[in-house]
C-alpha cells in the first residue's frame, strides 16, 4: 500500500557484533525518546547519540516507527518477565499470599524504566504501545483466573474472568497516576497496603 511506514526491521542480527551495534543503537534510541520525545526522535538522532553512522542504523531499520517499535518490544519484554517470575507462585498461594503477589508484581512492573514507559504510553499509541500493554495483560490474566476459580469457596465472586480484568485495570491505573504523576509523594508500602485490603475486599464481597 502506497504511504505504508514499516514498523518492523530490516533483518535481524545474526553475528555477535552485530546483534552489539543493533543492541547500542536502540539504547540510544531510548535515550533520544527520554530527551526529545517520540516527535523529536529521528533516525540521525539515534545515529548520533550511538556514534555510528546513518548507513548503520537503516541497514537493520527502515525509520524511526521501526526503531520505537523494538524499543518497546524489548521494554514489554522486561515487564513480562518481572511479572512472570510473581505469577507464577499463584497456584498454591492463600488469598493474602495472592493477593500480595500480585499487588508486589505489578509495583515491580512499573519500576521497570518508568520514564521509557510513559513516553510509550503517552506518545506513541499510534504505533502500538496500548496494544502492546493489552496484550501483556491478556498473557497473564489466566493465571489470575485460575486461581480464583481454585478458590471460589472462599471468595464471593460471580465471574472470575471479569473479576481478573476489573482488579488488573484498577491495579494497573492506580500505580500508572502514583508512578507517573506523582512519583515525590510515593510511600509503595504504605500504597500496597491499601490496595491489597481493597482487592481483598473485592473479592470476599464486603460491602
């Protein structure tokens, strides 16, 4: 399609140091989106915050979309592996356990580059950062389901797939105000505290 930007590489790296120059040149272009934002981010940009040339980066990366792209890849990436390594103790796990479990993983999540993070979310929608977002959520929402469906005797909760999506999306937005807009004023214990007795409450059906 005529006007079509394409947002994936060229090619992938194959030798060791090429896969170091492609590694040095999306650092900077981590770099160029903190300093400048997604607007100012240009492919010369990124070329001269690495120190390599022009030819260098388009031999792997058609623009910028493409660079910002696996940027955010790799970015989600760290933020799955962070809950992955929590999420995974769910099974056997009593409802406090869980709960902090998950209270824990998400606080971590939005420890990962918090600065990179909201670029991408805030800038770069158009590309695919929400959907990226959404997409990790997707991954790990069935582990949460499963374990409410392990334990419904003890939890008042009528359908645990939309009991998951609510207590994700409100976790999720609570830690992305408190991260993002007001980082200075941030107690985490005194945060994860409150929103473990709120989900807690949620789920045993205290009203």
């Amino acid at each position: 399609m005529a006007g079509k930007r394409l947002v994936t590489p060229r090619k992938e790296p194959s030798q060791r140091r090429s896969r170091e120059l492609v590694d040095i040149i999306l650092k900077a272009t981590a770099r160029v989106l903190l300093k400048d934002g997604y607007e100012g981010c240009t492919t010369n940009r990124v070329a001269e915050a690495a120190g390599v040339s022009i030819g260098s980066v388009y031999q792997y990366f058609p623009n910028k979309e493409s660079l910002v792209v696996r940027v955010m890849e790799r970015h989600q990436e760290k933020l799955r592996a962070v809950l992955s390594e929590h999420l995974l103790t769910l099974q056997n796990a009593t409802l406090q356990q869980a709960v902090k479990t998950l209270v824990r993983a998400m606080l971590d999540v939005h420890r990962v580059e918090p600065k990179l993070h909201r670029v991408l979310m805030e800038q770069v929608p158009r590309i695919g950062a929400l959907k990226a977002l959404h997409a990790q959520h997707a991954a790990y929402e069935p582990l949460v389901v499963a374990w409410i469906e392990s334990h419904r005797d003890q939890l008042d909760v009528p359908d645990a797939k939309m009991a998951t999506w609510l207590l994700i999306a409100a976790v999720d937005g609570v830690l992305q105000r408190v991260f993002l807009d007001r980082p200075s004023s941030l107690d985490e214990e005194q945060l994860a505290t409150e929103l473990e007795r709120l989900i807690v409450s949620y789920l045993r059906g205290v009203t």
